[in-house]
C-alpha cells in the first residue's frame, strides 16, 4: 500500500515536473519571438552602448506625425520630450520643449539655426540628439521615435488610458468634453492632436500629450500577460522606432518599475518671436540655465553655465523681449526660410 502511494505521488511530481518544464518552455518560445520581431522591426542598432539600469538615463523622444504610410525616418519631429529617468530617487521627468524653439542644427556642415522640430528632418535621431544636447548642454543617451498616427494602436493595445480633460476638445468629428474620460486609441489621438482649440496652443496640446504619455506607461506596469506584451509589440511595428535594444527596454522595465508611479512632468516656455517669414520661440538665457540645471541635477551631474549659439544669440538681441518686439535678428545664421503657414 505504502508502495502504490509512493508511486502515485511520484507519477504526480513527475507530472508537474513536465507542465513546469513546458511552461518554460513556451515561455522561452514567446519571449524569443518577441525580442526577434523587436530587434527586426524597432531597435535601429545605431547605439552600441548597453544600457546601465542602475544609472541616470536621458531619452529623447520625438513624435513625427508621417501619415499613413508607415515611415517615421522621416519629417519634422512636431513633440519633443526628453525623459530623464533617475533610478537613485525613483524619479522619472517628462520635459516637453517647444517644437519652434530657435536652435543650432548640430551637425550640419555650416551653422545652422532653424525650428528644434527641423532637426530630425533635416539629420534623423543623431542631429535630433545633438542639437537637443547642445542646447541645453546635458547628454542624450539614447532616442525613440513614434509616430504620432500610430498612437491609436498603442492605445488600443494597452487597454485604452484614463485622462481628466481641462476642456471640451472638437477634432476629427470627435468630441471629448471636459472632465474625466477613459479614450480608446482613436479618442485619444483626437486628445493629443488638436491645437487651435486650446487658449494656450502649442503649450496647451503638451500638457495633453504628456497626459497620455503618463498614462500609457501607468499601463505599462501594469502588463501582466504576454498576449498584451505581443499586441503591443504589433501596434509599435511601423510606429516606433528605437536604439533601446530588447534587453535595454527589459532590463528598465526590471529595475526602474517604481520610477513608473512616480512620474513628472514640466514644459520650457519660450517667448514668441518673428523671424524673417515665420513664427518662432525663443527660450531666454534664463530659462535655458534653468532648464539645464533641472536637467542636469536630475541626471545626477554638476550644473555648468551655459554657453551656446543661442545664448550668443540672446545677447546680441537687446532690443528684442518677446512682448512688444518681437523681431529677433539670427545674423543671417538661419539657413531655411520658412512661409507664413508653415507649421
């Protein structure tokens, strides 16, 4: 008797042994699918620098609105974050740069001041990285680009985000009106999109986008199936584009999942100006400092005075402040002429 237990409850373990074993396996299967159509799809391979989990790390993220045909390597990158992510205090920082601010394309052959969101157009993710870097003089470690006409996806794979709108928002024949919502992908496209609307423009749609961003990463923690991690992974085909390999994006999500609920965010405010045939925003030495020291002191670095194009540029403009005149003279260091509807 004592025997036939005996061998039962070995058939048992053996039994969960197998289960265990396939389980594993499949896992193993799942992740490597993934982590291939990854590597194949989104990581750009142009870094070769493996991410330090345990260290400060700043992310440029631009979102490129391309249309429907899939490419993002292309066109003016109309949001502009840079996401610092410290995980000695848990602290993630979402700052949102004016997509006109005058700035120095770095990397051109000859000095070159355009609208920031030019860069990427002009010079892809490594102008984009370094004129961003230039301007407010802190490092740039890795970029990711998404399409802002992919957003709907990405939304619908995380289970759709939950936003309090400040204001009823009209755009693509839909309506999202003031208050708290839960937005499916095509809501919340609308939500991020519309401008004209907003009393405070441009400044008013990147709190929204920032809104979303905020939300979408919340959900993101909360992923607990690969059936979601594989959905999401399909809405980012076409849609992103990243020098953040698979294990770099794993290894953060591993070791800086607190620095997901304990997200900030901030704006640069610019002052607006005219600048041959087109609108501009000029961010004053004050406010460049101020936002490089932010920077800076959130990516664990010493704070320096900053001394830059645009800050020689701001000197030479004593006549210029933003409210009364707003001619800002580049000294002929602008090298495109924008028209008057250009956005």
């Amino acid at each position: 008797m004592r025997h036939l237990v005996s061998s039962k409850l070995r058939s048992i373990l053996f039994t969960i042994g197998v289960i265990i074993l396939i389980s594993f396996i499949a896992l193993w299967v799942i992740i490597h699918q993934a982590q291939e159509h990854y590597q194949s799809t989104i990581y750009t391979d142009n870094n070769s620098a493996k991410v330090d989990s345990t260290k400060p790390l700043s992310i440029l993220l631009l979102g490129v609105d391309t249309g429907a045909d899939g490419r993002i390597d292309k066109g003016n990158s109309d949001t502009i974050m840079v996401v610092t992510i410290n995980p000695q205090n848990n602290k993630t920082v979402v700052t949102s740069i004016p997509r006109d601010t005058l700035a120095d394309m770095v990397g051109d052959q000859e000095t070159n001041v355009q609208k920031l969101n030019a860069a990427y157009n002009i010079g892809g993710s490594k102008m984009a990285k370094a004129s961003v870097s230039k301007l407010f003089n802190i490092p740039i470690n890795n970029y990711a680009t998404v399409n802002m006409g992919g957003l709907e996806q990405i939304v619908n794979a995380v289970g759709g985000v939950t936003i309090k709108s400040p204001l009823n928002i009209t755009f693509d024949h839909i309506t999202v009106t003031k208050g708290k919502h839960h937005l499916n992908g095509k809501q919340a496209l609308t939500y991020t999109r519309m401008r004209y609307q907003d009393p405070r423009g441009d400044y008013g749609r990147q709190l929204r986008q920032q809104q979303v961003l905020r939300a979408v990463l919340a959900k993101l923690a909360e992923v607990k199936t690969y059936q979601r991690y594989n959905q999401l992974l399909s809405s980012l085909n076409g849609n992103l584009k990243t020098d953040l390999s698979f294990n770099d994006l794993i290894g953060l999500a591993t070791h800086n999942h607190d620095n997901m609920k304990h997200i900030q965010s901030t704006q640069v405010i610019g002052q607006p100006a005219w600048i041959n045939t087109s609108s501009y925003q000029i961010l004053s030495t004050k406010t460049l400092q101020k936002t490089s020291d932010n920077l800076r002191t959130q990516l664990g670095l010493r704070t320096e005075k900053i001394n830059n194009i645009e800050t020689m540029l701001n000197a030479k403009n004593t006549m210029y402040d933003g409210k009364t005149n707003l001619n800002y003279d580049t000294r002929g260091l602008d090298k495109i002429t924008y028209s008057e509807n250009t956005n």
